[in-house]
C-alpha cells in the first residue's frame, strides 16, 4: 500500500516520535509511506527509516484551499491508497482532500483538546467525517471517553492505540544510579507545555534541597518558546541550580540513557520507565501528578501519562519518594510498561489500516468532500480578511494616538533642550567670571595665574560637563 501520513509540527515531540514509529511499523510490513509535513529535524530521522517527506506548511489557515488542493494533486500523483491524518492543523485538510478523492482515510486523536477553539466548526463537521471514515483512533481510553461525551460520537468506533515504544536502546541504558543524581526534563519546548516545565521546575528545586551534591539537570527538547523556558527557570539559576539546555532531539533514547530520573509527560514518561528510571509526570496544566509508582500505573497509562486529572502534588513529598524509590520497583514498573506499551500494541492497528484497501466512503462523499473545501476555503479567507481589516483600523488607531504622544514628546523635548542651554549657559558664565575673578586675585605673575586658573577649572569643568551631557541627552 501508498500510505500518506500528515503532520504539521517540525520539532521532535511525544506525537512526532509516535508518527515516526507508527511509520517505520508500516515500512517493516513491506508498505510505502510519504510524509507530508512540516521540513525541520524530524526530516533526518524519516529519511534514515526510508520514508519519503513531502514539505506542507498547515497553519496558514488563509491558504486552506491551496493546501487541500495540493494534498489531493499528491494523492493522485502518488497513488495513495490510505491517508492517515494527524491533528492538530493538518487533521481537517487531510481528511477533506482523501474524502473528495473518494480515498480511505483515518481520524486519529492524540489529546484532550477542545476542538472547537482548534478548528471552528469542527464539531459539526466531525459528525459528517466521523461515518465516512474507514479508521479512527485514540491514544488512550480517556480520550476516547473525552471526544464521545463531548461530540457525541460514536465511541465503538474508535480503536485505542496506545504509544508503543521502539525498544532499540531503551534496552541497552545502563543502570540509573539511586538516589539519582542525573535529572533529565525531555519535552518539546512550544507554548503549549511551558505549564509541564513549571511542574518539573518546582520538583526539581525540591529535590536539590535534599540531594544539591553533583546533581546535574538536562533540558532537552527544543521549540518556539524554548527563550521563555529559559526565562522561566532563570529564578532557580540565580539560587545555584544550573541547567544543561541540549536542544531539539529526535533520539530521546540517548537523553533517556544519560539520565537517573526523568520528569515529563506522555511518551517520555512511558520511555523512561521502560528504561527502568524514575518517572515523574508534570502535568500538561502545571499540576505536578507526582512520581509513577506499581500502584497506579494503570490509571496513569490510561490517561497517556499526561497527568490532567492527577492531583497537584507537594513537591518535598515528590522528592522525598523520588529519593526513596528502589529498583526493585523501577523493574516492576519497566516490565509492566514493555508488557502493555510494546511494539506488539501497534499490530491491531497495522492490520486496521491494511484492511481499509478499498474501503471507499459512503456514496456522494465526492461531493461531500468538495462542498466541505469549498466552504472551508471560503470560509477561512474571511476570517483572515476580517483580521486584516481589524489589524488595520488597529493600526491606524494607533498612529493617531502615537501622533498625539508624539506632539507631547517634542513638546517636552523642546523644554529638556531649552533647560539644558541655560544651564550649559549659566556654568559657562560661571566659569569666565570664576576665571576673571582669579585673574584679578592674584599678582600678575604667570605660574601663580596659571595655578589660579587649573584650580577653578577643576571646580567648575565637571558642572560644565555635566550640563553638554544633559544637553546631548535632551538632543538625542
């Protein structure tokens, strides 16, 4: 099969890693796959595993209907016989362009996100995308829960495919050293998971209270809002903590192998335990859920290990357990893990998108398929020109009031100017009658006058410099 897989993020993440996997899955089985999705660092990664990549920028909503034009041209040119849509930006375009080319495509959901703050009127639209869809996944029973109580769909539908490791290298990491003294924090550093990194901060610091002694953090992951990370954790540099900012990286398996312990959500926490490292997950809303233990490990992998609904710990109470925990726990917790989340979890699904050849959508979905662009294109355009047309007049407000500032600025410029030349003024009569005075002081003997002079220099030079100073700024 011609599979056509659709992402729109660049920067190695939980979800890119997952693509990546679920690709290579489909690679092993004889399968094509081609990438359309944003070019970055991922890119090296795709082609090392032989996939093809297709460069697509999906978040330009204004281009909609260009960027569904194009996917479909790639469908045809490339024979595709699957396309796998992925959220976020590119779920809605894939799965338009596979319905109007009457070809099969999948709806897969990897989070608890509200869809209509995501794409507007999406919730109506996933009721005519949800029938006509050959698959549709979850990453996890509480998102499928999620999407059927929120968008009323039907929840048989769906087929939980939980993260499932690639297990090359997770199982060659040396033994994590107890207490641990490496902390890793793995995380794509977007806007979107600052909230976890606070988390992780707030734990961290704890646990430097308790074990400050060669302790050493890493902060791998790299992302649009990685400067305001930076910022984030600047407090706790300033108190003697440092941190080993690594950047992006689509081989998490060697940070994972560095560290002692891991802090993160997701895929991260998953990898971690599998590597037999102790796991602390910092929720997506800032809540620090706490450190994973044998006791609750099945109510946090239902939630994907993301920690929403998990309390907001104390962080002395999660460094107390963190330095406490045995490896005879963390084994317990890595077999559980390599049993539930191994590569075996992903066969239901590979044999879920095989089945699907064929599959066409129910009749009319063509048309369906067309109106729905049509529509979405029109609709998006709209909108990027209402936002133009509020931009501007936002502007233009903004001149007339920066006018206005501007009139009061050159106003109070003029006054600065005006002072500082009458002071610059007044030191530079100062200084002449000062100068007079001593002439007329002292005998006129030349070394005595000269003396004279030097010494009312040395008085009245700095007031006199201090004034052109004060005229040079009231100048500038």
């Amino acid at each position: 099969m011609n599979i056509l897989l659709l992402h729109e993020r660049a920067v190695p993440g939980g979800l890119e890693t997952r693509l990546l996997t679920h690709a290579r899955a489909l690679r092993s089985r004889g399968h094509r796959v081609v990438a359309a999705r944003a070019p970055g660092l991922m890119s090296q990664a795709f082609a090392e595993s032989g996939i093809e990549e297709i460069a697509f920028d999906f978040r330009s909503r204004e281009d909609f209907g260009d960027t569904v034009a194009r996917l479909r041209q790639v469908i045809r040119s490339e024979a595709i016989d699957f396309c796998d849509a992925h959220p976020f930006m590119s779920l809605l375009p894939g799965a338009l362009a596979a319905l109007a080319e009457e070809v099969p495509y999948s709806l897969n959901f990897h989070g608890l996100h509200d869809w209509d703050s995501e794409l507007l009127l999406f919730r109506h639209t996933l009721s005519l995308l949800w029938p006509r869809a050959a698959l549709a996944t979850a990453n996890a029973p509480a998102t499928r829960d999620f999407f059927v109580a929120a968008y009323g769909i039907d929840g048989s539908r769906f087929l939980c495919v939980p993260n499932a490791l690639d297990l090359e290298g997770l199982r060659e990491a040396p033994e994590a050293r107890l207490p641990p003294r490496k902390l890793l924090v793995l995380s794509r550093l977007d806007s979107d998971k600052l909230l976890s990194l606070r988390a992780a901060a707030r734990a961290i610091a704890a646990y430097a209270d308790l074990e400050a002694e060669g302790l050493e953090v890493r902060i791998s992951g790299g992302g649009d809002a990685e400067q305001e990370a930076r910022r984030e954790l600047q407090p706790l540099e300033e108190k003697g903590l440092r941190f080993d900012w690594r950047g992006p990286t689509f081989r998490p398996h060697e940070e994972i192998a560095w560290a002692d312990a891991v802090f993160g959500i997701g895929r991260v926490a998953l990898e971690g335990l599998a590597a037999r490292r102790p796991v602390v997950v910092c929720g997506v809303l800032g809540n620090l859920a706490g450190l994973c233990r044998t006791a609750g490990i099945e109510r946090w992998f239902a939630s994907n290990m993301n920690g929403r609904n998990g309390p907001d710990a104390e962080p002395a109470l999660v460094a107390a357990e963190l330095a406490a925990i045995g490896r005879e726990e963390l084994d317990a917790l890595g077999d559980w893990i390599l049993e539930h989340a191994g590569p075996k979890r992903l066969v239901p699904w590979v044999q879920a998108v095989e089945g699907s050849r064929g599959c066409i959508p129910a009749d009319g979905a063509a048309a369906l398929g067309e109106s729905l662009i049509a529509f979405f294109s029109d609709y998006y355009r709209v909108i990027a020109e209402k936002l133009r047309a509020a931009e501007a007049r936002e502007h233009a407000l903004a001149q007339v009031a920066a006018t206005q500032a501007e009139m009061s600025r050159v106003r109070a410029h003029e006054a600065a100017v005006a002072t500082a030349a009458l002071g610059l003024e007044g030191a530079y009569h100062q200084l002449i009658a000062g100068a007079r005075g001593a002439l007329k002081a002292w005998p006129p003997h030349p070394i005595e006058q000269a003396t004279a002079l030097w010494r009312v220099k040395r008085q009245l030079l700095p007031r006199m410099r201090e004034a052109i100073a004060e005229l040079h700024r009231a100048l500038d």
